[in-house]
C-alpha cells in the first residue's frame, strides 16, 4: 500500500488539500496549544496565590496557637509558683502545728504527775478538792488539745498530697505547653527554603488521641481551677489551724491560771491549818503539862492525908483501951471521930479528882496524838503541793499563743 502510495500520482487538489489540512491542523493544534499555555498560567498564577494564601493563613493560625500556649503558658506558670508558694506555707504551717502538738508533751507530762503525786496524800487530806477538779479539767484540755492539733495536722498533710497532685498536674500541662510551644515555633518558622523540610507519609492521618480546642483549653482551665480552689482550701485550712493553735493555747494558759490559783489557795489553806495545828500542840502540850503538874500535887495531897488520918486512927485505937468509966464518949472522942470522917472523905475527894485529872490527862494525851498525826498528814499534803508547784515552774517554759502563731525565724546560710 505504501509502495502504491509512493509511486501514486496526485491530482493538484489533492496536493492544495494536504497543504491545508496539514496547515489547518497546525493553527488548531497551536490554538489548543495557546489555550493550554493561557490556562496553564492562569492555574499557576492562581495555585501560587492560593498557596500563599494557604500558607499565610496556616503562619497566622500558627502564631495565634502560638500566642494562646504563650498565654497558657504563662498561666500555669505563675499558677505553679503559687502552688508551690502555698504547699511551703503549708508544709511549714504543719511543722508549726506539730511543734504546738509536741509542746503539749511536757504539760501532759507535768498534770499527770501532780495527778500521781497528791495520790500520795493520806488519811483525811485524801480529799476531792478544788485542786484535782483543776488539774482534771486541765488533763481534759490538753488531751482535747492534742486531738484538734493532730486532727489538724492530718488535715495538713492530705492537703499537702492533693497540692502536690496539682502541682504534678500543672508541671506535667506547662511540660506538654513548652514541648508545643517549640513544635509550633519551629512549626511557624518554617521557610519554603528551609533545609528541614521533606515529603511525608499521611501527614494528614488523624492520630489517636487527638483532641478540639475547647476540649485543649478546657484541660487547662480544669488543672488550673482545680489548683486554685485546692489553694484557697488549703489557705482556709492554715487559717483555720492558726485559730486553732492560738485559742487552745489560750484555754490552756487559762486553765493553767485556774489551776495555779487553786493550788496557791489550797496551800494557803493547808498552812493556816498546820499553824492552827501547831498552836492547839502547843497549848495541849502546856495543859497536858499543867494537868501532870496538877496530878503530881494531888498525888502528894493524897500521901500528905494518910499521916493525919493514922494519928487520927491511932488515939482513936489507943483510947478504946482506957479502963472501965474512963472509956468515955468524950469531946476528943467526936472530934477524933469526926477527924477520921473529914479525912476520908477529904482522900475520897483526892481519889476522885485525881481519876478525873488522870482521864483528861489521857483524853489530852490521845488529843495530842491525834494533833501529832493531822500535823503529819498535813505537812505530808504541803509538802506534795509545794512540789507540784515546783514542778509547775517547768510550764513557764512553754511557748505562748502569740509565739506559736508566728512563722519560724529562716536558717541562716
């Protein structure tokens, strides 16, 4: 066919009509060809400005993400000093508060032994008095103290974990906001030239785990409500434990002034009771005295009777043996008679007082042993009081409510 082709022979409008066909073609193909070039210029000239636009656009949104993780940022920042500031704060209001605790110790040491010390009274001065009603009522309130400060302390210390648990939330929310911050920044930085650009793999994937704005600032908003509220808790709390430290120290110095001043009237009491005492063995001991000396010229009034009343009984006895009528009931008869009677009676008398002299003798010498042992109970009772309050000067030591209040003085470096 080609060869046919070849050696075939055209007519002239044959050779006119392959010209224009083939010219035909050429301006046709040159106009697809032109419209091609003018679309091509126009996509290109429209893709360029859509890019840039694109990617103005994503450089803009960038520094807006940018500027609130700076905001975030900056929020959780000073929200972390804070919490730091006021888990300090705690942490010393809680040392305080166990230092008020551990004060507590001497005077609960102190009550308890003045307790066990006037066990040892004895006798009559085993008494329930104004004294021991204090010193209860002051065991009451230490031991009631000791249960609001530990209380207190505890409270303290779950406070301090839930700041804690805050503060390690914000550290992990500003760790992730830097981590971001850099990304983002790097992110914005980005040049059409720059050397650390490359083709990806599904960059536009949607990881797992990914989450809205509101749910992103939300997650912040939360942490840093959260801490906030756990702050201003915890600033009630060391309020609430200041209140607490200084109205118990208070009841207790109260107390302790109830106390004092029941035992200094009790040791008045004891003492005018042993000067009382003193003063009737003083004046038992004269009368008993005085009574000895008395029973001691009875006795000798009774012996100086008996010489009279043997005379007296002698004549009488020696004139029964006068003979016949001389054996006369005469005057010296009587009056001998009557010498004897007197004498007698006079030595029942004697006899009689001295019994009773000699009963007040012993009911003086029973009284005075009596006096002897109060004298010994009581000055048993003063000398246990006297050493409660002795033991009472150690309380001076102990730190008043204005003291506990304050903060501890910063160690030097």
């Amino acid at each position: 066919m080609a060869a046919a082709t070849q050696y075939r022979k055209f007519a002239p409008s044959d050779w006119h009509l392959s010209n224009f066909t083939i010219a035909s073609s050429a301006e046709r193909q040159r106009s697809i060809a032109h419209d091609v070039r003018q679309q091509s210029q126009r996509l290109r000239n429209e893709t360029e400005s859509k890019t840039q636009w694109t990617q103005h656009s994503t450089d803009t949104n960038l520094q807006s993400r940018i500027g609130d993780i700076h905001n975030w940022k900056d929020t959780l920042e000073k929200t972390l000093a804070d919490t730091e500031t006021e888990i300090d704060k705690l942490s010393e209001h809680k040392d305080r508060t166990e230092q008020a605790l551990e004060a507590k110790t001497l005077p609960l040491a102190v009550v308890i032994e003045c307790l066990g010390l006037r066990e040892q009274r004895v006798a009559i001065d085993r008494v329930r008095d104004e004294v021991e009603s204090e010193l209860h009522k002051e065991l009451e309130v230490i031991e009631g103290i000791q249960s609001v400060l530990h209380q207190k302390v505890n409270e303290a210390f779950e406070q301090i974990c839930v700041l804690q648990e805050c503060h390690q939330q914000l550290h992990s929310d500003l760790t992730d906001k830097h981590m971001a911050l850099q990304i983002d920044t790097e992110c914005e930085e980005m040049k059409n030239t720059s050397d650390t650009i490359t083709m990806q793999v599904d960059p536009t994937r949607i990881k797992k785990g990914i989450v809205t704005p509101a749910q992103w600032e939300s997650f912040s908003t939360h942490n840093t409500a959260r801490a906030e509220s756990e702050m201003r808790s915890s600033t009630h709390l060391r309020e609430a434990t200041n209140q607490s430290i200084q109205q118990t120290t208070t009841d207790l110095e109260a107390q302790w002034t109830a106390t004092a001043y029941a035992f200094r009237r009790r040791l008045h009491e004891m003492e005018q009771a042993r000067q009382e005492l003193l003063w009737q063995q003083k004046n038992t001991e004269e009368e008993i005295a005085q009574v000895q000396a008395e029973i001691r010229g009875l006795e000798q009034s009774l012996a100086e009777k008996t010489p009279p009343m043997m005379v007296a009984q002698t004549r009488l006895e020696n004139r029964t043996y006068r003979p016949n009528v001389e054996l006369c009931r005469d005057q010296p008869q009587y009056g001998m008679v009557t010498e004897v009677a007197e004498i007698a009676q006079s030595q029942q008398k004697l006899r009689e007082k001295l019994a009773v002299a000699e009963y007040a003798l012993g009911s003086l010498q029973r009284t005075l042993e009596r006096i002897m042992q109060d004298l010994a109970v009581k000055e048993n009772s003063l000398a246990i009081d006297q050493q409660c309050m002795r033991l009472r000067e150690k309380l001076t030591q102990h730190p008043k409510a204005h003291e506990l209040a304050q903060p501890r003085p910063a160690k030097k470096e």
